[in-house]
C-alpha cells in the first residue's frame, strides 16, 4: 500500500529524527533534501543522524534508504516496526547491540525518545542496549536530556496511554561528554516490553499542583562531594517551595574506552567525566515536569552553580504551564497522534505550542497525513491552550494480522 | 557586625531592656507606626506608650542636661542620638547572639533508602511512596497513652461504621452483634468490601429456569416497591444505571485473525461473520463501519 503512495518532501534537517519515525509508524516514505546544503565543512547528515539511520534499520525489518552523494538527500522507505525479535539484527537474547560512533556530540537520549515513541508500535518486545565510545548519558550542551530524565520523566508518559509494562531503562554506565563534548563510553539498555494496538485516547486538562520533586545527581569519575554540593544548593531553592524534595547521588567511575594508540593497540583512556543534575517535578494530577543540567565539558563551573542553574530551570519549566514538559511535548502528541480515530485534548502552556519545534511537528504531521490540531484558550485563567488531536487510528501495523 | 547580618543566616538578638536601635536607617517605619498611634488615639483613648523614635531619646537626654538653648539642640540631636546609641550598647552590654545554621535538612535515612529504592530502580519510578506511614509510627512510639487513645478510637470507629453497614441483618437493636446466619452474612458483606469477587452466596450453577425466575423476582419486587412509593407520593433514589454488557469492545489478543474464531488449525467464520464479509463487499462503505469498529478501541 505504501508503494503506490508518492513519498512525503521534505527539506531541511530540522526535526530530522520525529519525521523518521512517523515515517516509520505511517508506513510512507519520506523524501528528505536540502540537509545543511550551505554548510561548508559539515554538508549533509551528521554522524549522530546517520547512526539514528541504522538504528531505525535495526528495529525495522525491510527498511531502505538512499542518501545522496554529498548527504544532503535522503529517501527512507521504512518496513515494518519488528523490535528485538528474531530479526538479524539482533543478538543473543533478543537484544539490538546498537555502537554510537566516538565522535558523537548528542546524548543518547537523542535516540531513546524516538526509539520509545516507535515501541509501543513494534511487533515484538524492543530490546537495544547502547554502546560504543559515543554513548553520553548525561545532559549534554546540544540540548539533549540525561538518562535519568528520560526515565524518570518520559517513560511514566506512557502509563497514561495505557503502556507500563515491562518498561525499563537500565544504565550500566555512565558518562558525560568527553573533551570538546564528543563521545563518552556510557552503557544504556533500553527495555520496552510493552506493544499495544493502539494507545488510549488521552484528555489531560488538568495540570494541577506540583507535590513532590524527586531528582538523581550524577558524578562520573570525579569526587562524589560535587554530588552533595549540587543536592545542597539545589535544595536550598526548592525546598522553601516543595517540602518534598528527594534528589538522590550516584557516583560511578570514568568509562574506559580504547586509547587507539599506535603503540600500544590495547591502551585505554579515560573519558566522560563531569557531574551533572536531573530534576523531575510531579504534580498532583501526574504530569512531569523535568530539567536538566551537566557541568560542561570544558569545566570550570562549580556544582553549587550547576544546582542552582538546573533548580531555576525546573521552575521556569513549572512556570510554562500546562500539563506537558516542552521535552515531551513531541512524545506526547506523537502517540495522541497514533491513537484510536477519537479526538484526544491535551492543555499546554502557550509558550510551548508557540515553540519553533513545536509548529515544526505540527507541520510535519499534517505532511503525515494526520489531522490538523483544533487548538481554543483554556477555559481557566491560566492562558494555556488546548489542543485537540484526532487519531490517525492506524496504530501498530504489526500487530494487525488478517 | 554588620558584616555578618548581611549574610543569609538566622540571626537572634536577644532581646534589648534599653529601647535603643544603634542605628536609625529605618526612617519612614516610626513616622508610619506614629500615624497608626495618632488615628487610634484619634479614635479611641490617648496611649500612653512611649514611642520609641530617635528624637525622643535625644529629647530624655536633653532633658537630663538643659544647659543648651533649644536651636541647637534640634541640630544636634540627630548626630548625638546615634553616638548615644552606641555608648549605651557598649555599657550595658546586651550581647547580640548569632546563631549559625548550616542549611543542610535533617534526613530521614529509613525514609531516604526507601524511596531510594523505589526511584533508583532500572524501571519508570513509581512517585507514590507513602512517606507518612513511618512518620506516623514514629509519632506513635512518641507517646503510648495516646497510642492506646488511638486504638480505643480506632476500634469504637469500626464498630460504628460495621453497625451502619450491617445492620439491616440485624431483627432487633438489643443485639448488636450479628449471631448465627445473619453474622455469615456479615462476613461476606466484609469480604465483598475487601475486594471479593462476589458474594460467597452466589450461586454460580444453576438452571437458567431458575435463574431467570430469581432475576424475575427481583425486578417484580422493585418494580412494586417504586409503583408503591410512587403512589404514595415517597421519592426514591433513582434506578441505579443498567449495566452495560460489555459488547465486544475488549481488547482483541495479538496475532489473532481479526474476523472469526481461530481453533483447530482452523478459521472458523459464524454466519452472522459470513454475512458481514458479504455485506461489506456488496455494500462498498455502507457497512456502517461495522467492520472498523470491530477489535479497536
């Protein structure tokens, strides 16, 4: 069926990873140019995409792709969302073993918040464990957001659409951006064990009262006091404001990742260390606010700064509004958007709907095919919006047998 | 001193038996508290407090000593009441106490592991740690009488309320405790409130003559009581909502065909299937979307 459709163009390699994925879920082929055409040094796909490219062929089965010679084209046709099954690509146990090349600058969970948008809508359970010298757990200065914050605050999303079981995130090891914020030697297994046929119809109107903000501080191979002196200055802001603070430490040591030494092939060096902060905020109506911030990789900045800084960022993110966090605003709209043929409302913050991502998504999944939003002001005084989201109702595609 | 009072520290000062600010920047609050005094006083008697401004301890001490005519004396009151402030501060010597707290929170350790373990899992944290329960059993180890208070509260509470729920068992009020059949019907109301299924008392088997002669029953029995009631013009509460048969909304299991029953190796279409393949072949998309309803939800 997807054959006789004409492929979907598109330019620019803006919201690159989200219009792969709805190629995915919608089973239409996308046709991708003008991919940072004017870029003297970096034309055309950056590492990162090209390694979310063979992510996406690892989980799909009958996946093709065709890139152009300088990389600034690209035609996806996408196969089918099989997981971790009985597929090629995956090992022993059913799991993807997915390397991120050294020179990678985005956080992995540049590719676990697509990858779990794909999930619910796979055949089989996806199973992918993250390796390599490019695996950054933590935040990272390009935007990404750390580990535990996808966990903590992206992951319980899914429960809302009636996806929670045998979900889990486990991170093996950690790391931060290594120098010049490239490559890090973190270890992530992604289990997402949870497949629906479509996800329940959501109505979120109600943001209500922040009550508790739980938080993990990380310090990879440096001393574990930065944890401590991030929670206490971290607390000295939010605790006047929530009682029920709990940030909890973790202290690991450097990853290894070979040296590539001419001399000695078997050297080994140190990379990713810093310290960082991960807040989620959750209200009494469950909706999760979060925020992120990891020392940067050339240093210098105090961790009473980096807790203070990720506090205030949490704050602003509450001060936002509505019921969705901006850095799962695309998650939550993208599976309102594979639901049941039935109009889902959401209410968010008017900051976030007028965000330049935010109109980007709006108009990619209009190409997709999908209904457009019905957005109306919040019949509160807030100045939120509602937006009104129908169903594609397609759903999982592997799962429609017969 | 003042150094110290600038930082975001808990300061104490004892309190002063003298009346003196060692300094005054704090100019428009007296002016405005002496506007509160007149329009109280203006309303009500004259006060006799003393009000406490930098000109008035200049004038008791240009009372003490009044060899200086008054034009000078409104010059210099306001250098000479600080200078006093300060001497008197130094000779009576009202040490002003700094308490130094660290900002650090006092931790519940048992509190902290636990919710440790529940957010530090590999799975999405589960928010809903119950924090209180530990609170409360420290509170109670606190004190025993008010412990045993609670219990004695806690025990006459559920009496209370087993009473208001169980006593149209029970034939008179002398016996509050349900004997014999009546308190086996107790028991299984508990049980339905806990959680049960069903009642123990439901018979699951029986024949369909029967059954439909008990349903019968029952809704011959209400319809009289509401036609009584109705008559004699007594509002009941309105009929509980007929419960809806569940009509194949239930989520279709993965891998299943989509039309008919799968057994046997083999796919086995019902008539009334037949039927709706037919229809919509003839029909085109005039099935009414029977068929994309079906197995969606």
């Amino acid at each position: 069926m997807a054959t006789s459709q004409p492929p979907i163009r598109l330019t620019s390699h803006k919201n690159f990873v989200y219009r792969l994925v709805f190629s995915a879920l919608t089973g239409r082929t996308v046709h991708i140019s003008q991919i940072r055409p004017s870029s003297p040094t970096n034309p055309g796909l950056a590492q990162h995409e090209i390694s979310f490219l063979r992510l996406l062929e690892a989980v799909t089965n009958g996946s093709q792709m065709e890139i152009s010679y300088t990389g600034t084209i690209i035609v996806f046709k996408p196969g089918l969302i099989t997981g971790s099954g009985s597929g090629a690509g995956a090992s022993s146990g059913g799991v993807i073993r997915h390397e991120i090349p050294a020179g990678c600058t985005r956080g992995v969970s540049y590719f676990l918040i697509p990858l779990c948008l794909m999930a619910p809508f796979s055949k089989a359970p996806m199973k992918v464990l993250f390796t390599g010298p490019g695996v950054i757990t933590s935040s990272t200065p390009t935007g990404d957001m750390s580990v535990d914050s996808v966990r903590t605050a992206i992951l319980p999303l899914f429960n809302q659409f009636g996806i929670f079981n045998n979900i889990e995130l486990r991170v093996l090891k950690r790391s931060n951006p290594g120098p010049n914020g490239r490559g890090g030697g973190g270890e992530v297994q992604l289990v997402f064990g949870h497949q629906v046929r479509l996800p329940k119809t959501l109505h979120l109107m109600n943001a209500g009262r922040i009550k508790r903000v739980r938080g993990v501080a990380y310090s990879v191979g440096v001393s574990a006091s930065n944890n401590a002196r991030m929670i206490d200055t971290c607390r000295g802001v939010l605790n006047p404001l929530v009682p029920d603070t709990y940030i909890f430490s973790d202290v690991s040591s450097a990853p290894l990742v070979p040296a590539n030494d001419r001399n000695n092939p078997s050297a080994k060096k140190k990379i990713g260390l810093g310290f960082g902060l991960s807040l989620v905020a959750e209200s009494s109506t469950g909706c999760l606010f979060s925020a992120d911030v990891a020392c940067p990789p050339s240093g210098g900045q105090p961790p009473e700064d980096i807790g203070k800084q990720c506090a205030y960022q949490l704050l602003e993110t509450i001060s936002k509004g509505g019921c969705v966090a901006p850095a799962a605003f695309a998650t939550m709209i993208g599976l309102m958007t594979m639901g049941s043929e039935d109009v889902g409302r959401i209410q968010v913050g008017r900051d976030i709907v007028g965000d330049e991502s935010s109109i980007q998504l709006a108009r990619d999944l209009v190409k997709f095919g999908a209904p457009g939003w019905g957005l109306r002001d919040a019949s509160d005084d807030s100045g939120d919006v509602i937006i009104s989201i129908v169903g594609r109702g397609i759903g999982n595609v592997g799962r429609k047998v017969a | 001193m003042i150094g110290k009072r600038k930082r975001d520290i808990s300061a104490v000062s004892r309190p002063k038996k003298g009346g003196n600010r060692e300094e005054s920047p704090v100019a428009p609050e007296p002016s405005a508290q002496d506007k509160l005094r007149k329009f109280f006083e203006a309303q009500f008697q004259p006060l006799d407090v003393k009000a406490r401004t930098a000109e008035d301890e200049s004038e008791v001490e240009f009372d003490d000593d009044d060899e200086y005519d008054g034009d000078s004396q409104e010059e210099e009151s306001g250098s000479e009441s600080e200078w006093s402030g300060l001497e008197e501060e130094k000779e009576n010597a009202p040490v002003e106490v700094v308490e130094y707290q660290a900002p650090s929170r006092p931790t519940g350790d048992i509190i902290d592991k636990r919710a440790r373990k529940a957010f530090m899992t590999s799975k999405p944290p589960s928010f809903d740690i119950d924090l209180t329960t530990t609170e409360l059993s420290k509170k109670a180890v606190d004190d025993e009488e008010d412990k045993d208070v609670e219990s004695l509260n806690l025990k006459n509470d559920l009496a209370l309320q087993r009473l208001l729920k169980e006593s149209h068992l029970l034939e008179s009020a002398s016996d509050l405790a349900p004997t014999g059949k009546n308190r086996h019907k107790a028991l299984d109301l508990r049980m339905q409130e806990l959680g049960a299924k069903s009642s123990l008392y439901h018979q699951k088997n029986m024949p369909s003559s029967m059954r439909k002669g008990i349903k019968a029953k029952a809704v011959s029995k209400e319809d009289k009581r509401r036609r009584e009631a109705r008559e004699n013009g007594i509002i009941l509460e309105k009929p509980a909502p007929k419960k809806q048969i569940s009509g194949g909304r239930r989520e279709r299991g993965v891998g299943g065909p989509s039309i008919g029953k799968f057994a046997g190796g083999t796919l086995n279409l019902s008539k009334r299937d037949v039927a709706h393949v037919q229809a919509s072949r003839r029909g085109g998309g005039k099935s009414r979307g029977r068929g994309k309803t079906r197995g969606r939800r």
